[in-house]
C-alpha cells in the first residue's frame, strides 16, 4: 500500500461508475493528487471546484445508484484514466472538462504527426519498462502449495510465478527425503523477480551408529562417546544396584551398533551404588562391641574420643552418622568414645603404641612408654590405670611388651 501510495494515482472513478463521467475523474484527481502544488491550495478552493463538477453533472444521473449504472465502456474507461488536471493561471482549481477533439486530420499526413507517434510509443517502451523493472510489474507473490511439494515441483511453481530458486538441503526427521521444509520468503510473500526465492529442502533423517561399549562406561564417557556421534539428547536415570560402581552404565535404550536418528533420545540407566544401610544402634556400647557390629554392617569404623561426665570411659556415646540414619555400604562410620569426666585416665589397652599417645595426649597427658614399643604388640597396662583420676599435665606410663 505504501509503494502504491507514492507511485500510482487512484483510479477514476468512472472505470467503476462510468455514467458519472469524466468530470467527476477530474475532480478526483485534483484532490488527491501525488504532487501537493497539484492539489487545491486550502478547503475553500476544493469546495469550489466541487460545485462547479457537480453543476456539469445532472441530479438524475447522480440519483443512479453505482450497482444499477450500465458499466462503461473501454473507451470511457480509457479516457478516465488518461484524465489530467491542470492548475488555472489564476490559482483556482476547477474541474476541467476534456478539450474539445481535434479537427480531422488533412489528406497529407504532415511530418509532425510521426513525430509525435514516435514519441509517444517510446513513452510506451519507458513506461512498460520501468512497469517490470522498478514498479509493480517488478514483483510478484510467492505461491501456495510449494512447502511439502517435491523439490522439481515447488521450482515449476516458482518458475510459473517468475521467479528463479535456489535450493539449501538439510536433515529432517518429519519431512520425507526430496520434499520442501520451508521456502524463503514465506508463501503469499510480495518478493522482487530478480531475488531468488530459496527453498529449504529435506534429506530426509541423519543417521548415527551408536557407539560400542556403551554399557559398562562410567556416565561421563557414555555422554562423551554418545555426543560424538551426533546424538546429544541424553536422558539418565539412577538406579541402586550391588552389581556395579557408581555412576556406571547398566542399561542404555539403543544397541550397539543401531542406527538411529540423531535427534532420538538416548536415554541411559546409571549405577548409584549399592542401596544406602542403616546405621545401627551402638550407643552404650563397648567400643570394640561397636566395631564388630558396624564392621558386620559393612562399614569401615573411625574412632573419636571425648571427656563426658556422664558415660562411662570407653562407652560409645554417639556415631557420626547417628543411629537409623542411612549410609553407603563401605562408607566410614565414627565412633565417639567416651573418656569419662577430664581428669580421668582414659583405657588404652590392646591399642597400639601410637594410638595410645595420641589418645592420652588429647586428654592432656605426657606420655612415657616402656617396653619394647611396636616390635611385638600393642599397649598391655598404663599407670595410673584406665578410670583413675590424675590432673592434667601428668604423666601416663603405657607398658608393651
């Protein structure tokens, strides 16, 4: 509408309701002519060239509704719209009606004639050739009909329509293989003749071979190997099982060696270990009874020990996890022992040599150890003895073998 704005005029009015004739078409034109020096000047001036078209015009045939009017003739029609408007030398514009015919033409055609006639069929040539080059005659419409066509048939369209194509290939899992996906511009699109139309076709699905192995890789190298081959819609779930690490590969929705559409998704079963277990209960326990109840559990034991004023030395008085919580089969459970009250010399007998200077250095005693130390065994007797009070700061003598 916007080129149509600034290169064509608006159609007479008698091409459609052609008993109202020429001085109508002229008063038209005036108005809403393109060039604004050829328009009335102000309000007063187009009211006064409307009465004066309207006084050339009977009341009887502007009673004529325009559906019951004859329809014009092709010479009326031609004439509405070679109808020009000119600008009075005394600046009032007015409907001018159409000059009066030419005279007949003389026995001897004169020279000027033919000059005219060849001016003017230039004019013709200038004007259809600006038509199909520049203006409307420039452009056409995209067709319907050319997605989903085949690639010769959707290029016999455009060729129909006067345009050239090119053609882009691409995979696609949902169109066959030789059809139009989408075309370039969009179908019912105005696009100039001399830029190609370009047309997206489909070669149909792309293909991957899953890779080897799949089953049996840890999920990172899995993703890796699977993203290599072009398939990188990978869906993992995680599953406890005694049968394999974590984080390895148990199952896997595609085969190896298939061939598969790359935008498939894979989707992947990994390995979260075996099930969680159940921290027992071992609060109160002797220390070596917990070990032996949580090692039966499968979990490997830490020991911490602290002062406490109310648990006996060498009772359990908590673990870390607590009790009912749950815990990887193999993972580390921490006992804390009891020291009893500070002040108290803790037992250390049946640890080894190092294990009983840390533990008696944590409650705050200097050591002295006798004995053969770690040449044949563990801590056999300490003085003073476990349970015994003696001030922080003593010395604690522990006897190896």
């Amino acid at each position: 509408m916007a080129y149509a704005h600034v290169n064509s005029d608006v159609p007479p009015v008698s091409a459609f309701a052609g008993h109202l004739g020429r001085p109508l078409d002229l008063l038209v034109r005036a108005l809403t002519a393109r060039d604004p020096d050829r328009r009335p000047r102000d309000a007063a001036v187009a009211l006064d060239a409307l009465r004066n078209t309207f006084q050339q015009i009977p009341n009887e045939v502007l009673d004529i509704p325009a559906n019951a009017a004859p329809p014009p003739s092709p010479a009326a029609v031609k004439a509405a719209r070679t109808a020009v408007v000119e600008r009075p030398a005394a600046g009032r514009w007015v409907a001018q009606q159409p000059p009066p015919p030419p005279p007949p033409p003389a026995e001897k055609p004169r020279r000027g004639g033919k000059v005219l006639l060849a001016l003017a069929l230039i004019a013709v040539l200038a004007g259809a050739w600006w038509y199909t080059e520049s203006g409307p005659g420039a452009y056409s419409v995209v067709p319907d009909g050319v997605v989903g066509a085949s690639e010769q048939v959707a290029e016999e369209a455009l060729t129909a329509a006067g345009f050239k194509s090119s053609s882009d290939e691409q995979h696609d899992s949902d169109v066959p293989e030789g059809e139009v996906i989408s075309v370039v511009p969009d179908e019912g699109q105005r696009w100039h003749r001399d830029q190609p139309v370009r047309l997206v076709v489909s070669l149909g699905q792309e293909l991957a071979e899953v890779p080897e192995g799949l089953v049996g890789m840890l999920e990172a190298d899995a993703r890796s190997a699977l993203k290599g081959v072009g398939l990188a819609d990978v869906e993992v779930s995680r599953e406890y099982t005694n049968d394999a690490p974590r984080n390895e590969v148990i199952w896997a929705s595609v085969r190896d060696g298939d061939m598969v559409p790359t935008d498939e998704r894979v989707r992947l079963t990994v390995s979260d270990g075996p099930p969680p277990v159940v921290v027992p209960d071992v609060t109160g326990l002797d220390a070596d009874d917990a070990t032996d109840t949580l090692s039966d559990e499968g979990f490997e034991v830490a020991r911490d020990d602290a002062f406490d004023e109310t648990v006996e030395a060498g009772t359990v008085i908590r673990t870390d996890p607590g009790e009912g919580e749950g815990a990887e089969q193999g993972s580390t459970v921490t006992l804390v022992v009891s020291m009893g009250p500070e002040g108290t010399v803790p037992d250390v007998v049946g640890m080894t040599v190092e294990e009983a200077e840390g533990l008696l250095e944590k409650a705050g005693y200097e050591v002295e150890v006798r004995g053969f130390g770690e040449l044949f065994g563990g801590v056999l007797e300490s003085d003073p003895a476990a349970g015994e009070q003696l001030e922080q700061g003593g010395v604690v003598t522990i006897w190896t073998l």
